[in-house]
C-alpha cells in the first residue's frame, strides 16, 4: 500500500529553517512514530513531493526507518526540472542526497517551474496513493489544497499532524 506526504515549507512551522529545538525534537518523533506505525500497518511505498519543510524531513524518516525496514520504497515526486533553483546549497545537498537513495524518481512534469506543477504533483501523489499524511496548521495553501483534493478520493485514508 502507498502513503504520501504533504505539508508546510519552512515559513509556515514553528522552527522555520533552524530543525532544533525541543518543539522540533518532539514533532520530529511524532511524526517519525506516526510513519513507522503506517508501516506496521502495511504501508511499505511512500511518495514524497520533495518540497522544502515537511517534504524533506518525511522523506529523511523514511530513508531512516528504511534501514530496518529494507521492503519499504520510496518515490519522489519531482514536480518541474528546476526545483531547486533557488534553494541554498544545504538545502540542494540535502535534496540531492535523498534522490540518490530513492527507489524511483518521478517527473511529474518535463519542463521548468510553471503556475500549476506544484498542484500537479500533488494531484499525482494523491491519485497514487491510499493513505496521506498531512502536516497541516490550518492555513491556506497547496497543504489545504492537496488535503482537500484527498477529501475527495473517498478510498484514501488520511491523517493530519500539527506542529
């Protein structure tokens, strides 16, 4: 069974870009039980949409919990070519190491950023999946966005977080 993830990029989290903390350090252990129990419930392909914040760090669990798990997939969702353009060279390296260890990578869309790529691999990362989970503040975005979009799949169970 497959489970994606969404979620908030830096601005929108408490932590913003600085991952320490005791309110990280216990967000990141709740969300890192909240995969390892989607696994023990069956769930052994997770798609991430590689975004910065919430996309990244699912995606750094998995990797992780993979260890002890080797049936577990993962896909990354990249949504344009150039979606690191204008990230800083942590964050690209961060990205970069991840894509070296997933299990598939997929170009949602061929060709550069656009109005809409983000909504698109949302759209695929939904249509793909079974179960979602969302971390999720309440405020308007492609995080409300792709959770309303996985409302709409009655087949797709979904779990939401907060920070």
């Amino acid at each position: 069974m497959k489970c994606c993830f969404t979620g908030h990029r830096p601005n929108k989290l408490p932590w913003r870009y600085k991952e320490e903390g005791i309110r990280f350090f216990f967000f990141r252990r709740k969300l890192r039980k909240t995969i390892l129990n989607t696994i023990n419930d069956g769930y052994n392909y997770f798609i991430s949409g590689m975004a910065l914040g919430i996309d990244i760090l699912c995606t750094e669990i998995v990797l992780e919990l993979k260890k002890g798990h080797p049936n577990i997939k993962l896909e990354c969702a990249i949504p344009c070519l150039n979606q690191t353009a204008n990230w800083n060279d942590e964050s690209k390296t961060r990205y970069d190491n991840i894509l070296k260890q997933a299990d598939k990578i997929t170009y949602v869309s061929n060709c550069n950023y656009y109005n809409g790529c983000m909504a698109k691999r949302n759209k695929y990362m939904v249509d793909s999946s079974d179960m979602l989970i969302a971390v999720y503040n309440g405020s308007e975005g492609g995080t409300k966005q792709t959770i309303e979009m996985a409302k709409k799949k009655a087949s797709l169970k979904i779990v939401l977080l907060k920070t």
